[in-house]
C-alpha cells in the first residue's frame, strides 16, 4: 500500500489496484496548489471524513473528472448523488467490502457543515483493510475513547492522525491516540496549512520518538508505503 500526501488532510493511497482519494482541498491551498495538479488525479474512490471546505473543495472536480465513487455519510453522499455524481453512503460501525478492500466508518469528535452551511452529517474517520495492511484514517477528531474499540478488532499497521492542535487534537493527544489504537507508526496530517495549526515539527517527532513511537510529517507530493 503506497500513500501519498497532498497537503494538509488529502491523501491519494494506493491499494490492491485501486486508487483513493482522500478529503481533496488542494486547489484552495497555497502551500499544495503549486505541487499538485487535480487534473493528474484518477481517483477510484473519493473518502470524504466530513463537510468541511478544507476537506470537501475538490471532490466534486475531481469526481466528474474521474467518475469516482464518493464514500462519506450518508448526508454526504446523497448531496453530491443530487448532483449526479456516483456515491456509497456509509454511517458508524458500518463496513463495506469494495474491489480494493474493506472500510469501516468509525466515530470522530468534530463539526460538519458545507460551506453554505448545508448540514453535513456526523463526522467519522475510516479504517481501510486489505488483505494484508489496515490503516486508520481519523479524519479530524478531538482524542476519544471510542479509539480504544479499534484493537479489539484490528491491528493496525499505520494510523493517520490530525495533530495541528486548535481545531483538531494535538501533538501530546495524537501520542495517546496512538496509544489507544495501539499503532505504534503514525503518519501526521492536518497541520501547517494555516496560521491555528502551524506545528514544531522536531518536537512533533520527539514527543513520539519519546513515546517508542515513529511520527512520519511527508512533504507534500512525498510517499510512504506500508
């Protein structure tokens, strides 16, 4: 499984012959925009965590482009089907056997809303399971029990955690997360972007390395494969 960052929370992963494309806002951001061009993306899959622009900016781009099926909550998924675009609405708890894989919507501590303030369901974040690796995807989440309930049923090989702090968890909660989700490789996502979330990456890495634990903060348009 290769996975690539393209800023902020995206991600483009590469698995059992598919490509996922997660939370696209690559065009409204600077730091993304000069690097990564939406019309080399493909996509197969489209993950959307939650409603929020930062997240959704170029789904719909880039779903009519690519005919990629769209996989969100339910509220989600039937505002962009509205629009004719191709959607598997999903809710929490609830797993889906796709061509790539397996995904489970689990919890997130969060808000959602479109820009026009369209509500935009509860927000969540995916475990992605293949045959051979699982990943958890947290989507923006403040640290929560719920995480607890994933090694119960599976052990990951990579969490992707939020850790810009203000908006999202931070650094010291995103060590506990990973603690509570016993992954002990994280890859960190949602940070920098903007001025709230900008993050001191030495220390980031420290806090984990500190913790037994392996922080990886990619360069946009960099890759890792698990």
């Amino acid at each position: 499984m290769k996975i690539t960052f393209l800023g902020h929370a995206s991600l483009l992963i590469e698995a059992a012959n598919s490509s996922i494309l997660v939370d696209p806002f690559i065009t409204g951001n600077e730091k993304a925009s000069g690097k990564i061009n939406i019309q080399d993306l493909n996509p197969d899959y489209i993950l959307v965590t939650h409603a929020h622009q930062d997240h959704v900016l170029d789904v719909e781009t880039i779903a009519k482009a690519s005919d990629a099926v769209i996989v969100s909550n339910y509220e989600i998924a039937m505002h962009y089907e509205s629009k004719g675009l191709k959607a598997h609405p999903m809710n929490h708890g609830g797993n889906w056997k796709f061509d790539f894989g397996n995904l489970k919507y689990v919890n997130a501590i969060h808000t959602s809303s479109f820009a026009d303030g369209t509500y935009g369901g509860e927000p969540g974040g995916f475990i992605l399971s293949t045959e051979e690796k699982h990943v958890y995807i947290a989507g923006d989440t403040a640290l929560t029990m719920d995480m607890k309930l994933i090694p119960a049923s599976t052990r990951l090989n990579l969490a992707i955690l939020p850790i810009g702090d203000n908006f999202t968890m931070g650094i010291d909660d995103a060590v506990s997360a990973s603690n509570f989700v016993e992954c002990d490789t994280v890859l960190g996502y949602h940070y920098d972007t903007f001025g709230y979330i900008e993050i001191d990456h030495d220390l980031a890495i420290d806090k984990f390395k500190n913790a037994g634990k392996e922080l990886h903060l990619l360069d946009i348009g960099a890759s890792m494969t698990i």
